[in-house]
C-alpha cells in the first residue's frame, strides 16, 4: 500500500492511501466468502453452493463495504506504527476511488497538538510574601469555638446569627406552589439560605408566633417563579441561640488534635495551619499567573476536535451534577439567567485555555526530561506507605487500577516545581 502522509494546519494530518491491486483483490475475495457463507440456493447446504451459483445472489455493492470496512483498521494501525501519526481523536474517512481494482482512501486526522515553547524560565511575576497576624490567629480561634457551639433554646426575640425551627407555607397569587412548603425546618438566619429579604423578616419574632414573610422572586430564579411576588405564613416553634465554648486546656483536648492538649499548642499549631494555607494560596494564585503568560509566550497548534471533545465531556459532567442535585439543565440556566449558548462558551473558554496549559507543561516536561522513572515511582510508594502506615504492596495494588493517571500527576507535581524554582 503506498500512503502519502501531508501535514495541515491547526493540529491536523492527511494520509491519502492507495492499496495496491493484490491486497484489494485478496479483500474481496474475503469479503464474499463472508457474505456466501449466509446465501441459500435450493438443492444445496447453506453456504456449501457452487461460487458461480452464489455470485448472482450477493449483491456486489456489499462486498466493496465489506472488503473497505475490513482494509480501513489495517491502513489505520499502519498510519499509527509505521508512519508514527498520533490521533488525538476519532478520524475522518474518505473513500476518494472505488472499483473492482481500485481502492483509494483519505483519512483526516486531529493529531497531537503542536506546541513552540516560549521563554519559560526567568520569568519575573512576583512571588508574594506570606504574613500570619495575631488577628488572623484569633480568628481562626473564634472560628473553632462556633464550629463546636452548641444551640440552646431561648425564650427572647430572634436575632440574626440564631437559629428557628419553623413550618411554613408558600403562596404566590394566594395560591400554594410545590416546593415552597415545610415542617419544623431549621435555619440560621443570616446564613442566606432562604431568598433575599426572607430571613431579616424574622429578626425579632419569638417562639410560638406567627409571622407572614413578604418576598419577590429574583430575575435569575426557575421560569415559574422568577419575579414574583410571594407570601410565606411562618409558624416558629422555637429560637436557638449559639453557646460558644470556652477556650481552655479542656476545650483543646476534647477536639483530640493529635500531640496538642494546651491552648498555647493550639494557638501555634492554628498558626502553623494558617502559613501553611496563605504560602498554598499565594503559590497558586502565583502558579496560575505564571502558566498563563507562559502560554501567551507559546505558540500552540490545537486541532478543533481535541477541544469539541473536551467541551462534550465537560457538558456531560456538568448535566451529571446539576441532575443530581435536583435539576434539569433548563432549570440550571434559568436560575443563572444564562442562555444554552453562554453556558457552552463558558465551558469551550475554559476547555480552550485548560488544554493549551496543559499541552504546554506537557512540552516543557519533555524538553527539561522530567518524566517519572520506575524508582520515583518506587519512592513514592514508601512515602505513601510511611505516611498511611500501608505495607508497599498494598499501596501498588490501590494504585494499580489509576497508576497512568497517578504517574502522570507525579510528573505535573515535578514540572510546577520545576517552574516555580526556576522562575521569580
């Protein structure tokens, strides 16, 4: 078979094949042996017929298909192992001459996309010092207590921050809706849970009043109730106020913080957590403005196809998630006052500009040969070990099912820290 491989622009290749007689013949031949083996001619057993008393039964259009669909996986194989083209996606397939003697085919393929490094190293976008404040310290202190307060029940008015048990039951036009109505619910006024201007109205109700809450509908809510104006008949059973705890040894211990038992431990160690997140966040934020302008340093070849697949698979795992809250994508949108259109440009922005970083980092970690050998690998597998306190074995056979993926968020890490250390 002779094959012409021809490079095109924006990450595509040609092959145009030509399959040489013998082969095309020998494909034919193959294909109506398949096909005979299903004719029945009276006299004979199905398939054990004379070829010259089958032929006028098998329809020649049908060994041509059959012969093709047979030839196009062996060409395709070739065009992978003996012309090394590497498709990114499924391809295109034309067949561009067909006769008894002749076959001739063009495939079109997306490939791998094509990427012409920028400067990436010496980069000055300006690494932030971290700071930890005795404010901050004290807040996240404070923060600890309400995660561990306790609701005791008061007898005085609702204030924001207090919890209510309530029932209520929604109207619009003084007729009941679905959805709008509930039994000895909870909720944290203040917390926004509710529609806007809904938990204020119960600031300073107390229990076993009745309260009816006047609210409207924002703009970006469901296509039934957006911009209506609504009542809520709200019965309260009970006001629960916050009781913080207080901060002492005994506190300290009850949270069973491993090696810490004083309140002095704690403020160091919640000091300690607080760098530890600042210094992720910084270096994150400075990892994103970083990557970023290396690809803006870059030039990048991305065949359309790569991206069309990524925004379909992002699609499908956004519906995934908004139907298992409760939704159905119409509703989603109508909610975010977003047309189907704006949701799917969104989504091709962020496929367009994930893909390129990605194909990039992927460069640089050919070009700077930071590929994860087998003993990295192995490193790895005693670190993880000693820190879940796993035999190593036990640890290959969790990772064995993702080890690709595992492998190459490995190889991501050591590119990021390449970059970091080798920029500014």
């Amino acid at each position: 078979m002779e094959r012409k491989v021809t490079k095109l622009e924006h990450g595509h290749v040609q092959v145009d094949v030509v399959v040489d007689e013998k082969s095309w013949k020998e494909a034919q031949d193959k294909a109506f042996n398949k096909l005979a083996e299903n004719v029945t001619i009276d006299g004979f057993r199905k398939g054990k017929a004379p070829k010259n008393l089958v032929k006028s039964h098998v329809d020649p259009m049908k060994v041509l298909d059959e012969a093709i669909n047979a030839l196009l996986p062996v060409i395709y194989q070739d065009i992978i192992e003996k012309d090394g083209v590497r498709p990114y996606a499924r391809p295109q397939v034309d067949v561009t001459k067909v006769s008894d003697t002749e076959l001739e085919v063009k495939f079109l393929l997306a490939v791998a996309p094509e990427v012409k490094l920028g400067q990436y190293k010496g980069l000055e976008i300006g690494k932030k010092e971290v700071k930890v404040t005795k404010k901050d310290v004290e807040q996240a202190l404070e923060d600890t207590l309400k995660e561990n307060a306790s609701l005791v029940v008061k007898e005085s008015e609702a204030a924001l921050g207090d919890t209510v048990v309530m029932d209520f039951v929604g109207k619009v036009n003084g007729e009941v809706f679905e959805g709008g109505s509930a039994e000895n619910h909870e909720l944290e006024l203040g917390s926004h849970q509710f529609i806007p201007g809904f938990e204020e109205q119960l600031v300073g109700h107390k229990a076993g009043e009745k309260v009816v809450v006047n609210v409207k509908f924002p703009e970006n809510y469901t296509e039934e109730l957006k911009g209506k104006d609504a009542t809520f008949d709200c019965t309260i059973h009970e006001v629960k106020a916050k009781k913080l705890p207080e901060l002492n040894d005994e506190f300290v211990k009850e949270l069973k913080v491993e090696g810490i038992e004083t309140v002095e431990a704690f403020r160091a160690r919640k000091e300690e957590d607080l760098k530890k997140q600042k210094e992720n966040e910084a270096r994150r934020e400075y990892m994103g403005k970083l990557v970023e302008q290396i690809v803006k340093n870059s030039k990048l070849d991305i065949a359309s196809e790569i991206i069309d697949n990524q925004v379909e698979s992002r699609k499908e795992d956004m519906v995934k998630r908004i139907e298992q809250n409760g939704l159905k994508l119409e509703q989603y949108l109508q909610i975010l006052g977003q047309s189907e259109e704006q949701f799917l440009a969104q989504i091709r922005e962020m496929a367009v500009k994930e893909t390129s970083e990605y194909v990039v980092l992927e460069e640089i970690g050919r070009v700077e040969k930071l590929e994860v050998s087998d003993e990295d690998l192995e490193a790895e597998y005693k670190k993880i070990s000693e820190q879940y306190k796993m035999k190593v074995e036990d640890v290959k056979k969790a990772l064995a099912n993702n080890l690709g993926e595992f492998k190459n968020n490995l190889k991501m890490q050591r590119i990021d820290e390449f970059l970091y250390n080798e920029n500014k």
